[in-house]
C-alpha cells in the first residue's frame, strides 16, 4: 500500500478511506477520549505508558473497546512500520489513539447502521518540528487569558479528552495580543494549570516546581522530565501555583510528547529570568537527548533532518 494506513473500528485501512459518519458522538457531543505517542528515530516511546493512561480514561467514562492493552500495542507497532516507510529518512512519526462513544442513535434517526458500541482509531502523522523551531531557539511567550480552565469537580482532568473547546477560545484570546503565544490557563481560583497540548514546570529557587495534579493532566513528558531532572539532582515539588511566581522564576519550560520541551520565556509580555532559554533547560534537553539516543533540540532546529 503507497498510503498510510488506519485502524478503524477494527481493520487496517487507507488514510483516504477512514471515515466517521456524521452522527458520531466524538463530533455530535465532543465524547472522545485520546492519547498521542511519538517515535524517536523510528521507534516508539513510552507506549506502555500512554496506553495505560488512554485504558484509564476508558475506565472512567465506561467505554468497552474489545481490545487488551497488548492487542492494541501490537496495532500500534504494525501501523508505524508500515507508516514509517511512506515518510522521508530522519521523520518521526506522531502516533494517535482515540475512541468515541460510537455512532450517537438520536441523530443517526433510522439509520440502519447505528452502532452502539464505542469506535476507536489508530492513525499517525509526521511531527512538524517546524511549527515549533523558533519557540524551542527562542522561547514560549504565555498570555493567562480570561477564559479558565474546566473544574475538576466537572469531570476529572487526568481523562486525556477531546472536548476542548476552552482550550481553543483561550488560544484564540492570546493569539489577539501575540500571534505567536500560546495560553496558560488559569483554574477557578487563580491557580495556574496548563496549556491547550503541553503541561507546565518552573524553576525557582534550585527547585523544579509543577502546579497540583488536582488541576491538570499529568503528561508522560512531565513525568519524565521530572526523572531526567532528579538524575541531575535537581529536587521535585508539586503546589498551587500563581502568576507571581512564574514571573518571579528563575525558568520556565513547557513539557508535551511532540516536542518533549520548549522554553517559556515570556508570560504576559514579562520576561522570565533573562528572557532567554535558561541553563537548565539546556541540561535538561541534553538529559533526553541522552535517554532517547538522539539530539532533541537539533531535531527540532533542523526540522528533523538530523
């Protein structure tokens, strides 16, 4: 097959011919669970821990997929082989698991197809390092916008989800003072979260410092920079942050699977520390880069040629 190929509701088939109908409840009610694995030169990583999230967040909103964890393992490894060799020497691959609620009987009408049944997909796509090569040379400049972040007393943030429709009106608004920040939303009370795609650490006073887990989605990237950084010997705290102290940090980072981690060098037009990456966030790219086999930040500089 010249094609990528996606698994859908239970076969391989071409990219052009995978589908949703239009009463899917993943587009009618937004009811969609997902998770996102990358490749490092070729090879996937830490898929046993984003597919025991995505299974946790099936278990929470009661979907039944008929797939054991290691039945869809294998999927996943059978689809990026075949996918990888349709993309050019030095691509990576983004890896995509996500289920529906399956085909949503009110809208579907007399449809003789309705399914009951959740509909999961496998797809991938290459990562475009591009999009994120001046924010990883450069720095991430964050706006805390109006819009705030989902309670966790709606549905639990360590669901990985789709329905993110915050998410998109918090970018829209940063966007209208910068057009290219990104928004660090704020909860409820004024403590800060995360960004739309990546989860948020800062530096301060020789402590790397992470919001509370009851505000956030705890990224598999986060954790394993908070490995990379105690390898370093660089201490770990968790707490309620606020705007304060992210201006008044020595370092700020965004940590996400795409990119592992850029440098936040701005928030709401201030700069952090010298406004510069920071030292740091260099030992600690250098650290994946060692754990991954291949130079991180290089490969996305250089729009993955390296």
């Amino acid at each position: 097959m010249t094609e990528p190929v996606v698994y859908l509701r239970g076969e391989f088939v071409p990219s052009s011919q995978a589908r949703l109908p239009i009463y899917d409840a993943g587009i009618v009610l937004g009811a969609t669970v997902t998770e996102m694995t990358r490749t490092f030169g070729g090879r996937l990583f830490r898929l046993e821990e984003h597919l025991a999230r995505l299974y946790r967040s099936l278990k929470y909103v009661r979907f039944e997929i008929g797939l054991s964890r290691e039945e869809l393992a294998g999927i996943s490894q059978r689809l990026v082989e075949h996918n990888l060799r349709l993309v050019p020497p030095g691509a990576e691959l983004g890896l995509i698991h996500f289920v529906t609620a399956g085909e949503y009987a009110t809208y579907a009408g007399g449809a003789a197809a309705v399914r009951a049944s959740p509909t999961a997909c496998v797809h991938t796509f290459p990562l475009p390092f591009a999009l994120w090569a001046r924010k990883m040379a450069e720095g991430v400049h964050l706006i805390t916008p109006s819009v705030r972040h989902v309670p966790p007393q709606c549905y639990d943030p360590k669901m990985k989800y789709r329905s993110r429709m915050h998410f998109y009106l918090a970018d829209q608004e940063a966007r209208q003072a910068d057009p290219e920040a990104m928004a660090l939303l704020l909860d409820l009370e004024g403590n800060v979260t995360e960004t739309s795609g990546a989860n948020f650490l800062l530096y301060s006073g020789g402590t790397l410092v992470s919001p509370s887990r009851r505000n956030i989605l705890p990224g598999v990237s986060r954790a394993t920079t908070i490995e990379l950084a105690a390898s370093l010997g660089i201490p770990f705290a968790e707490r309620d942050v606020q705007v304060f102290d992210c201006l008044n940090a020595d370092e700020a980072f965004l940590t996400s699977t795409p990119y592992c981690m850029l440098p936040v060098t701005r928030i709401n037009g201030v700069p952090i520390g010298d406004g510069r990456p920071g030292p740091l966030f260099h030992r600690l790219m250098d650290a994946w880069s060692g754990l991954v086999g291949l130079d991180v930040r290089a490969q996305v500089l250089t729009g993955g040629t390296v």
